[in-house]
C-alpha cells in the first residue's frame, strides 16, 4: 500500500495557501491605514477556500447537453470591507478591525501549522514503524 | 513602514520651526505634510498586495501670522516678522498617528516573520 501524500494532508495545504493570501491583504489594509481613498479589502474564506480545493458547487446536470453553471455571488476574489464609519478622505480602514483579523488570521495559520506538522509525525512514525 | 518614518520625520521638522521667523512671506518656513498612495506590490493570482509609497511633500499655503516687533533683527522695514503657520496641536496629533501606525506595521512585520519560520521549519521535530 503506497502512500499518497495528497490524501494524508487532506485539505490543510490549501486552507495554509488561503491563509497566506489573506495576511497578505490584511497586511497591505495596516500598511494603508493613513492612505487617502485606499478601501480595505478582505477575501471571504469559504469561498476562496473552496476555489483552492477546487469543489466549488455547481448545478447537478442529468444530461450532457446542460449547462453546468457554478453558484454566482461566491466570488473568491478579494472583496471590499463596508466601513463602519467612513472617513472625509476615503479611506475604509479600520485600524482595529484590520489588527483583530489579522491575529486571528495568524492564530489560524498557526493552528494548520501545527495539524500538519502531527500528520507529518504520524507519517514517519507509520513509516519507521516503531 | 518607511512612508511613516517619513511622516514622523516631517512632523518633528514642522515642530522644530515652529518658532522660526522670518523676513518675508517667501522665505519663511511653511508647514510640510507628506502625501501618500498605493502602489501595487505584487499579484499572486486574484489576490494584489499593495504598499504605501510617499508621492511627495508638499508645503501647507495658510496664510502666515505677522507679529509686530520692531526691535527683532530680522523685522521688515515695517517691523513685523512673519510666523510659521505651524499649528502645534495638529502636528502632535500626527506624530502620535505615525508612531502608532508604525506601531501596528512592526507587529505585522513581526508576526509574518513568524509564520514564515513556523512554516520552514514545517514538518522539523
């Protein structure tokens, strides 16, 4: 029995690539806190979760002829954030929004990090089998 | 990070000349504030980051106060010397923004710093 390195990770690599992307975005709001007319944005996780893992949901077809449409509005690009309180010179970020959700993205980055790192264990225990 | 270093720099510049005088309109000190923009960094698949980049600085054209003092060296031929139009109260509000600012980009240097150790070290131990 081989061992497929794919099935043992499950879908941590993905949700880590996803979380790399949105501490990036998260990162760049903090950088432009203070910069006129830049507009926060944020990615929406489900969604660009299930565009990295590839299922996204799409209409059943019970023949070949049908159009196979995907769910619209599930966009997996960055959206805009809708500010709580706008500012004069256009500038949606919100400095503690933006610092909270980048700690929790972080905290959660780390949290893949660590379930990976046990299934790497539990790879090499299986395979030193001892 | 840099952008609100130059921002602090400037301040500290306004907050220094705040009380220097001058002769004429023209040669007096004018207040400085920095302008900053976006600029797109990188594009990894839908997903653009983007930095602060400091487009210039640029002098504030308030009108400047005239102080009547006619035994100052550096008094026109009326004896009035021409005041920075530094407004004290402005500048300390945008220091302590900067500083904050900067503040929030070295926990977020920090943090990704250890993430990206976190993540070489994936699969170590």
């Amino acid at each position: 029995m081989a061992i497929s390195m794919d099935k043992a990770l499950g879908n941590l690599p993905d949700h880590l690539s996803v979380y790399g992307k949105r501490s990036t975005l998260l990162a760049s709001n903090i950088a432009n806190a203070d910069t006129p007319g830049f507009k926060a944005r944020d990615v929406d996780f489900r969604a660009a979760f299930e565009k990295a893992s590839g299922n996204q949901l799409s209409l059943t077809t019970t023949s070949g002829k049908h159009v196979k449409g995907t769910i619209a509005g599930a966009a997996a690009g960055p959206l805009y954030r809708v500010p709580n309180q706008p500012s004069l010179d256009g500038n949606t970020v919100d400095t503690q929004i933006e610092q909270a959700e980048f700690a929790e993205n972080a905290v959660r980055y780390q949290a893949t990090l660590t379930f990976l790192n046990s299934k790497f264990n539990g790879l090499k225990l299986a395979i030193k089998g001892q | 990070m840099s952008a609100e270093s130059v921002r602090l720099n400037v301040t500290s510049s306004n907050l220094a000349n705040a009380q220097s005088v001058g002769t004429s309109p023209e040669t007096t000190y004018h207040a400085r504030h920095p302008v900053f923009s976006a600029v797109m960094k990188s594009m990894q698949g839908d997903a653009a980051s983007y930095g602060v980049r400091v487009d210039g600085i640029v002098q504030s054209q308030a009108p400047l106060d005239q102080r009547f003092q006619p035994e100052h060296p550096m008094a026109n031929d009326e004896g009035y010397v021409f005041v920075p139009n530094v407004n004290l109260v402005d500048e300390m509000a945008n220091m302590i923004s900067a500083s904050r600012s900067y503040q929030s980009n070295v926990e977020v240097l920090n943090t990704s710093k250890q993430l990206m150790l976190a993540t070489l070290r994936l699969g170590q131990s």
